[in-house]
C-alpha cells in the first residue's frame, strides 16, 4: 500500500512537473528566441568586414541573427538592413533578449536601438568672398573652373529635381568613371528624366522608419515613395550647397540676385533618410553610410541629429558611418544642432566628421512701422504689401497677453495687428503666429529680445522688433486715449552692408562636447540664417495648409543651412587637392578661419550680446578662398584616433576590428584615462589642466612654396602660461613636416572656467590660427591641501 501510494505521488508529480517545466522550458526558449511583440529595431555592429563579397557578408549576418531565432525563416523576416559594402552590420526587429544575446557575442562590437533622428532645420556666397566676377588676372573664379570631379552626397529629405539649380552647369565633363552609384525610381521619380549630369545617383531608405513610425502615407499628405522631396529641407540643402547658377532668384523680389551652391559645378548623389514629418531612422542612416561610400561619393553632407544626453560613438550611426567614411577619404559634414545658446548641447562631436554651427550673413529686411502718421519704428519681415490698420495689445484678444492658441479669447482680430511680447508666457514667435492667424489679424508685431532679431517666413505678416522698441511702442499704446491707435506697415525692403555681421545664431548648439570636451565642438561656423536658396514649387513656403503660396525659392534658417555652406567649399577643396586627407581639409578650414567681423570686431555671440568664444564658432568663420592655400595642415588617418577611440570604452579587440591598421601599429590601451589633447586636431582644448602639461603638434607644408620658415605667435588664456617650442618651423623640399611641443602651466586658482587663447604660425603670407581652451581646475587641489593640512594640525593638537 505504501508503495503504491508513493508510485501515486509520483505520478501525480510528474503530471504536474511536467506542464510546468514545458512552460518554463517554453518562456525561456521565448525569451531567448522568440520574436516577441516587444520588439524594436536595433542596429548591431560589427566593424569592418572579413571578406569583399557582399552576398557572404549578408550570408553571414544572417547567420549570426539566426542563433537567437528558433527558425531561420524568422530571422530573415526580421531582418532590416544587411550592412554590408563599406562596414558590417545589420539592423533586425528584435526583442531585448535577443539584443542582449548578440551583445555578448565576441565578433559583435555593439548593439544598440536604432533612434529617430531630427532635422536641423545667395547672397552668403558674396559674404564670404567665393562671387561670380572675375579675379585680379581676369581669370574665372574659382566656383566656375572647379567642382566637375567631385560628388557630394546628400543625406536628407531628397530632390526636388525639376528645379532649376539641379539643371546641368555649361560644358560639364562626364560623370566620374569612379562613381558607381545610381538613380532609382519611386513615386513622381523617374532617372531618365530626374537625374543628368548634375543630379549622378537618388536613392532613399524606408524600412527602419517604416518599422518604428508605421507605413508611411502618401494618401493624406504629399509624401513620396521615393527619392522626390516632400518636405523642402533636403532641396533647399542641396542647392546650397552644390546648385547650379540660376539668375535672378529670389523670395517675392527679397533676396533677387544670382543664387548658386558653393560648388556649382561637382555633382549631386542623393540619400533620401529623412521624410516629411522630419525624422530620420538611425536604420536608414546607417544604410545610407553603407552605400554612399561604395558609390563613390567624396563629401558627406547631412543636417540632422539629436540633442544630449550623448551616447558613446560605438552607439551612433552618425559616428560610425562616418569613420568608415573618413577611413576611405571621404569628409564628412554635419549640422551642430539648434539648441544654444546654453552651453555643451553641441551634437555630433567625433573627431573624424566636421560640426558646423550657424550665423548671420550682412543682409537684412527692413521694415518701416508707423503709428498715428507720427511715430516711427524699424523691424525686420518679409513683408510684400502695405497693412493699414488699428494696433491692439495682447489682451484683447488673448488672457493674460500670452499669444497661443489655447489663450484666445475666440474673438476676432479683422482689421487688427496685434501686438505680442516673447515675454508673456514666455511665447515662441512660431506659436504667435498660428494665435494671430486663427483670430483673422492683419498682421503681427512681434518684440524679442534684439539678440533673436533673425527674421523668416511667415503665415502672416508677422513684424519682428526688439524689446527696446516693442517696449515704447507699447507705452504709446498704453498712453493712447481714443484706443484706436493706427498702424501703417510698409512693404520690407532688402539691404546689404549695413549690419554687423557675421554674427552667431542665438538657436546655434554650443561647447563644450558632453562626451569629448578635449576635443573642441563645432569646428567651425558658416551662414545660417535666412538663406535663400531651391524649394519646391509644390510645398508652401511655410509647409502648411493654410499657406497657398507657391514658390522656386524660400528663405530658411538652422545648422542645416550652415552644413551646407561648408560641404559646398569642401567639395571645391578636393577638386583643388584630390589628395587631402578629411582631416587636411578640416585642418584647412579651421586654421584659416577668422573670428572678426567685417568691422573688425569680435564676432558677438547672438543670444547673449557677448563677445563670441571657440564653444560658439569653433575656430572661426568659415573663409572659402583662404582654405585652398592654408600653408600648413594638421593631418590624421585611421591610426591616429586609436588612443580616442581607447579613452572613449573601446577595447583593444573592437579597435582592431573597426580600424584598418597600418603593419606595425601599436593598439594597445593605456592602463588609465590619458588626455585627448594630443591627438593632432587644428585646435588645442585642456579640460581639467591641473597642473603643467606639454602636448604635441605635427604640421605639414601643403604651400606651392616648398622651403619656408614660420614663426609662431602666442594669446596666452588668462591664468594659463603658454611656452611653444621651438618657436621657428623650417620647411624644405627634403622636409615638409615638422612637430612643436606646447607647455600650458596653471597661474591662478580657478575652478570650471574656461579661457581662451591662441597659436599663429606665419611665414608672412599664411596665417595659421589655432584656437587654445583652457579650463584651470587648481581650486580643488588647493581645498584639498588645506583639508589635510588642517586634520594633521587637529591630530597634532590632540596629541599634544
């Protein structure tokens, strides 16, 4: 009986045990490998690849994707992008189980989620020196006899290519026999009459969007499935920088005058990665990358990104697709974000690509306001016709004077031009307009602060003043005792010449880099304010539906409008010098960069009316013509970001499989954190300089004048002594390189303040500028001194 009790318990047990652990066999076996409705796309590196063969890099990665998938047919299903021409790599929809299987995998470098992106979103030609009127000798300017062996690759929201600044330029030579890309056909997009000698290769990329943001619809908005832009940014980007000359351009007779990219004449590769809401997949980038540097593109210009927190370069596509970039001679261009003025919000950092941050060009839009035929005030607009109506605050027609939608107080404003202050609430201008608009004013006069006076278009006329006008306009108004103050706008004219300029954006993202602060961010500034330039015909101006106006060319303002500027002088850079490296040209953009105005002024600093800092433009303002005989460069490879990349979490593994190393090269780590200052970069930054320390420079002749001598010159930070030695460079035909050592030693207590310097070398021809940043961090050594002096002095007194 005992036994056959137990043999009952037994199999009672089994019965039970034996659900269970199917289940819990089953859970595991899907949390491992099944592919869960928790899913997300996620982007898995693995540095360069092991064979040529594109269809085994593929084979392999799926392979790899299959070890935590139960079937195989899953995982091809999962399967997003196979990277697998310039870099290896794929992107899957998988479950976070998965990622963290494939994470712990050796050949795998990292895994990480794959982020949306954001936008960054004529006469600046002229500005900066690069016109179309012949030079002292009579000869073509250099924008029109440069350019046809250079490509530029795009990577935004597309072409509009029926626009006149993608027309072939006269006389163009044929395609690159090195270009291998190609146009491919969508919606609206058809190569054979979409792409010439101009417009080379069109592509977009989909499906990491489509998968994080759902199927992309082109029935309810004007969206294409396709290379064809929907949006106006990628369009307008393009054409500054490598349009073709197109006379008379302008916005409604603003800004008529020849409108042409920096480049004019190189030729234009599109990467569709961005659509019309805006956002970009780090999927499709990634993709993009991979393609883009096996067809052969030279330049890399792309306007989008995200605000800090920053994450490791290992965990960017931004970053790693343009170190494969820069490993195959490619310079990489991109926006720094539209974040400042507050400091260290700077977006894509890395050393390899060049950050471009935005400022202002000496054009202006005046625009005259008279009150009761008495009373005059200038602001800026965009305004076409002449507004005669009645002035009215705020309050009126919104609680509180705020100026939003949600503070109407569902009146009507016909025949009113409203006055708003940024300060009610506080508002953004964008969200005046859409308040004035829904309530049926006239216009709007709108008064910031006179650091944000930049001016672009409008839904309705909007006015833009500064505080100290806005502030007497007001006064007259509140004074007024008839309340029917009347306002007369005339139509906005444009100037040139008559502002201080260049001056920095206050929207431009600042320095120091959250993640590299040795390592000076941006670069460098160009034009980003109101920039004319292509726009679809079939995009309203202001990209939306309440706007019906149709125009071929629009004004806008960001770091994407600065990008370009620089990509544009890039491409003409390497049809100058072929055989730069990215790092050369950087080098020959930052060191002949100038940080005066055209009043000889420091450059101000828009949002805070202060004199301008590197963390604001870098080394300067962008100087086209000085950039192609710079003198001398600071050059890098590959090699030469090894100790970076070890500071920055890579292994010595990962290094070796992302770094394509010369025989020989040294990849071992240091033990401890050493300072980026040393690596060769046109500028020198010192984040924590607590005591002296020398660093290295290496610069190299690139002059047509092969035996000269150069002479340096020193800006001490305040508090910083700075010796350089030698002080005197002698260059030959036998030696065109040559290194100098610099000594920064700390001369006062400080703690977290930066100061700022810099190092000119000179043969009395070139001027080769580098910035110097220091931040002196002595005060909490001190403290801590006195700490312990004070607790052996207590010791000594208890003891005694």
């Amino acid at each position: 009986m005992t036994s056959g009790y137990h043999s009952f318990l037994g199999l009672a047990f089994f019965h039970t045990l034996v659900p269970s652990l199917m289940t819990f066999s089953y859970l595991l076996s899907c949390s491992v490998v099944c592919c869960c409705r928790f899913t997300q796309v996620y982007i898995v590196y693995l540095g360069l690849k092991d064979v040529q063969d594109p269809i085994l890099t593929s084979d392999y990665h799926l392979d790899l994707l299959s070890g935590v998938f139960q079937r195989k047919e899953d995982a091809t299903r999962s399967m997003v992008y196979s990277y697998k021409h310039s870099f290896s790599g794929f992107s899957a929809k998988i479950n976070s189980t998965q990622a963290a299987t494939l994470a712990g995998m050796e050949q795998v470098i990292s895994v990480f989620k794959s982020r949306t992106l954001r936008l960054h979103t004529t006469r600046s030609w002229d500005f900066m020196g690069l016109n179309l009127n012949p030079t002292a000798d009579n000869s073509n300017p250099l924008q029109l006899t440069h350019g046809d062996n250079t490509i530029v690759g795009l990577f935004d929201t597309g072409i509009w290519p029926e626009s006149k600044s993608f027309r072939e330029e006269p006389n163009m030579h044929p395609i690159p026999r090195t270009w291998k890309g190609k146009c491919v056909s969508g919606l609206n997009f058809n190569p054979k009459t979409a792409c010439n000698l101009k417009l080379v290769g069109a592509r977009y990329y989909l499906k990491g969007y489509e998968l994080e943001h759902g199927p992309l619809n082109t029935s309810e908005t004007s969206e294409y499935r396709s290379p064809r832009d929907a949006n106006g940014h990628g369009t307008h980007t393009a054409s500054t920088a490598v349009g073709s000359t197109v006379k008379t351009a302008s916005f409604f007779g603003f800004g008529q005058g020849t409108a042409r990219g920096g480049a004019p004449r190189a030729r234009l590769a599109v990467y569709k990665v961005c659509w019309g809401d805006g956002r970009c997949s780090e999927a499709d980038i990634l993709a993009a990358f991979d393609e883009a540097i096996n067809d052969g593109v030279n330049v890399i210009s792309a306007s989008f990104g995200l605000p800090p927190p920053l994450l490791p370069f290992y965990s960017s596509s931004n970053d790693i697709g343009s170190f494969h970039a820069m490993e195959k001679g490619i310079s990489v261009i991109f926006s720094a974000g539209n974040s400042g003025p507050n400091p260290s919000f700077v977006q894509n950092v890395a050393p390899w690509s060049t950050c471009v941050g935005a400022s202002s060009i000496d054009r202006s839009f005046p625009t005259r306001i008279v009150l009761d035929n008495c009373l005059s005030f200038v602001g800026e607009s965009f305004n076409t016709k002449h507004i005669d109506a009645n002035l009215v605050g705020a309050r009126r027609y919104f609680r509180g004077g705020i100026c939003s939608i949600d503070m109407w107080r569902n009146r009507s404003a016909v025949g009113a031009v409203i006055l708003c202050f940024s300060t009610q609430g506080p508002v953004a201008i964008e969200d005046a307009e859409v308040a004035a608009w829904i309530a049926n004013a006239a216009g709007l006069i709108f008064v910031d602060s006179p650091t944000r006076q930049y001016v672009d278009v409008d839904i309705i006329p909007t006015i833009r003043i500064d505080m100290i006008q806005g502030s007497k306009l007001y006064s007259y108004l509140s004074q007024s005792i008839t309340n029917h103050t009347k306002v007369r706008i005339f139509p906005s004219k444009t100037v040139i010449k008559q502002s201080p300029a260049p001056v920095v954006a206050d929207f431009s993202s600042r320095g120091p880099s959250a993640i590299s602060p040795d390592v000076l961010k941006p670069d460098i500034s160009a034009p980003g304010i109101s920039i004319l330039a292509a726009w679809p015909p079939g995009i309203s101006p202001t990209r939306t539906d309440v706007d019906q106006r149709s125009t071929e060319w629009n004004f806008q303002s960001g770091t994407s409008m600065s990008c370009p500027h620089v990509s544009g002088v890039v491409a003409l850079l390497k049809s100058v010098h072929p055989d730069w490296s990215p790092a050369a040209i950087k080098s020959a953009l930052m060191t002949t960069a100038y940080n005066k105005d055209k009043n000889y002024d420091t450059i101000l600093s828009g949002g805070t009316n202060e004199e301008s800092s590197p963390f604001d433009i870098g080394a300067g303002h962008l100087n086209p013509l000085k950039a192609m005989d710079p003198g001398l460069v600071y050059d890098m490879n590959a090699d030469d970001y090894i100790l970076f990349l070890c500071n920055n979490g890579y292994t010595k593994h990962q290094i070796k499989r992302i770094v394509s190393l010369h025989p020989g090269t040294n990849v071992n780590c240091p033990q401890e954190h050493t300072t980026n200052a040393n690596l060769n970069y046109p500028s020198i930054t010192v984040s924590n300089l607590q005591s002296t320390m020398t660093i290295k420079r290496t610069v190299r002749n690139v002059s047509y004048k092969k035996t000269s001598i150069y002479f340096a010159s020193i800006v001490s930070p305040h508090g910083v002594e700075v010796t350089v030695w030698p002080r005197i460079l002698f260059f030959s035909y036998f030696s065109d390189e040559s290194s100098y050592y610099v000594t920064l030693k700390p001369q006062k207590l400080s703690q977290g303040r930066y100061d700022y310097g810099e190092i000119v070398w000179s043969d009395g021809f070139h001027t080769v500028r580098s910035p110097v940043v220091v931040c002196v961090n002595t005060a909490t050594d001190l403290a801590f001194a006195i700490e312990e002096s004070s607790q052996a002095l207590d010791q000594y007194v208890a003891g005694a």
